[in-house]
C-alpha cells in the first residue's frame, strides 16, 4: 500500500513527539551540518507564495540549498499565470508536477487544503490568512528550546493576537508541552476563542490583559508581534493602536533576567531598536533558527533517512 501524503497546514497536523522530534533533529542539524550534505539532491522544492515574505520564504529556499536540493517558485503573483485568472488548483497541479514538495502561503484561510486535495506531494504551509504559521511555530519552539532546554514555560503572546497568525499556532503547539500563556492584546486585537479553547483542553493556564505591567516578574518568553495592518478592519485606528504596545528599554529593565524577548519579524515600531543590544533579545537568533528547523521538516516530508 501507497503511504499517504501529509502535509504540515495546521501545527496540529504533528504529534506531540513528531514536534519534538524535528526540535531535536534542528538541534543535530545546527550541530552536524556535515551530515546532512546533498541527502535531497535532485529534489526540487517549489515556493508558492500568494503575499510577500522575506524570511519565511528565502529561509525555505536556504534550507532545501543547504540540504543539495534546489527551488522554484515566485513571491508576485503578477509572474504567474494566476494573474490571468488561473485557478488555484490549476497552478498548484502545474507547480507540483515539477517539484516533489511545495510551500504555500496565502491570504485566504481554506486555501492550503484546496491545494492539498488536488496535489501529490506535500504542501507545507508558509502562513495561511488569519489562522496559522506552523513552520514560524516550529522554529520558535526550537529556539525557547535551545534557551531554556523546556518548553513548559510561561510565554506572553503581546500585541496583534487576532489577525497575527504566529501566536494561535504557537500557543496551539506550546500548550501541548504544558506552557502557560499571557495574552497581552488591545480588547479588539485578543487572541480569538478557538484557540484558547484548544490550548485549555491541552491543559494550559491561560491569562487575558491589556497591559503587561503586572505580569513583568512572571514572564519567561515575551513574544512581541506585528499589528497585522494588512488585515486590520477599517474601524480599527492603526496609529493610535501602534503607540499602545511598544517593547522599549524602560520595559526590559523591568523584565526578568532569564527572560527572552521573540518576535517573527518583521519588526516595524513594536521593538524599540534599543532592544536589539540586550543579551534577551532572541529575534535575529530566531529567524536564523529557521533555516535549520526547514531543514528537518524538508527531511521530514521529504521521507529521507
Ligand atoms: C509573519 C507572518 O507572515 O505571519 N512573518 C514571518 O513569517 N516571519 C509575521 C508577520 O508578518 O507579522
């Protein structure tokens, strides 16, 4: 019997011990590179990108280079034929007929398993819409990993938590390790309900503010991110929201030590540059860990021993 494809849309398509697992093998990767030299030459990624990126993207393409495989892709849809009307589901056949596994990210959730349905390879999401980011998680996890060696940790999820998909697939996967969450968001932008329901259920305890002040001694993780102004409402007032959650360092003196400070880039105005010198600040480190942990889902999906 053929196995089935999988595919990595939602961080809940992998198991508990499939998580850890490519943690552990970024781990080896970071630390033997030599071994995994050409072991997918001749594979070909393709990179369907539907909205900009930068790192995910080009982390991607990094990751597969690094491995001896090769890409294809595009970032503009205006290169494409999808520019002419072209279906999704006609690229996608097209695209997937020339590789032997795709990253996708898209603007509109549902997408990736429409795509899923039509191909023969694995779709690995890049972000989709709203909901998720499972490849961002996955890097993320590894990197509080590398810190801390644990993942049962007290993470606070800060600013845009309703339109940023980052957040709802980290708090997805971490609570399954037996994090706790801090979710710090203007009223408007708190993180939604089906993803606090599954985190409880996962067995997390989970906190709702709209100011950090209180919780500064409590926090391990301060996981900062974008408002998403691509996706916010119209009734929403990006300016006024932008001033109201700034990491400066006023705020790092007043955080833990031990603490780390994350965020998925890109940064715009959230994270003072100031920031950037203190020992806690992990985001450059982060977005670096994600050639690596691209490197173990390539494998992974890959089906290479
Ligand atoms: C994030 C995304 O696209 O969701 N970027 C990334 O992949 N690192 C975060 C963001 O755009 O704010």
């Amino acid at each position: 019997m053929v196995d089935k494809i999988r595919s990595l849309i939602s961080i809940n398509d992998l198991s508990k011990e499939e998580i850890l697992f490519l943690i552990k093998l970024a781990q080896d990767i970071q630390k033997s590179p030599q071994k995994f030299v050409d072991i997918t030459k001749g594979k070909i990624l393709s990179l369907l990108f539907f909205e900009p990126s930068t790192r995910t993207y080009f982390s991607f393409c990094s990751a597969m280079q690094r491995l001896g495989g090769s890409t294809l892709g595009f970032s503009q849809i205006e290169s494409t034929s999808v520019a002419k009307g072209e279906t999704i589901e006609d690229t996608a056949r097209i695209m997937a007929s020339y590789s032997d596994i795709m990253a996708v990210r898209h603007a509109e959730v549902g997408t990736l398993q429409r795509i899923a349905k039509v191909v023969n390879i694995p779709v690995i999401s890049g972000g989709e819409g709203v909901d998720e980011h499972p490849t961002q998680t996955l890097s993320d996890l590894f990197t509080i990993y590398k810190h801390f060696n644990k993942l049962n940790i007290t993470i606070a999820v800060y600013n845009d938590l309703k339109y940023g998909r980052t957040s709802h697939s980290l708090i997805l996967a971490a609570s399954k390790f037996g994090a706790d969450f801090i979710c710090i968001a203007p009223n408007e932008l708190q993180m939604p309900k089906e993803y606090i329901e599954q985190a409880e259920k996962n067995g997390s305890k989970i906190i709702f503010a709209d100011k950090i002040d209180n919780f500064v001694d409590k926090i391990d993780v301060l996981y900062v991110t974008r408002l998403q102004k691509e996706r916010l409402p119209s009734h929403l007032d990006y300016e006024k929201l932008k001033s109201q959650f700034k990491v400066d360092l006023h705020l790092l003196s007043r955080l833990k030590e031990s603490s780390i400070i994350m965020h998925p880039l890109p940064r715009i105005t959230e994270i003072d540059i100031a920031v950037d010198q203190d020992p806690r600040a992990k985001y450059f480190e982060q977005a670096a860990n994600g050639v690596a942990m691209r490197m173990a889902i390539l494998k992974f999906y890959l089906k290479i021993n």
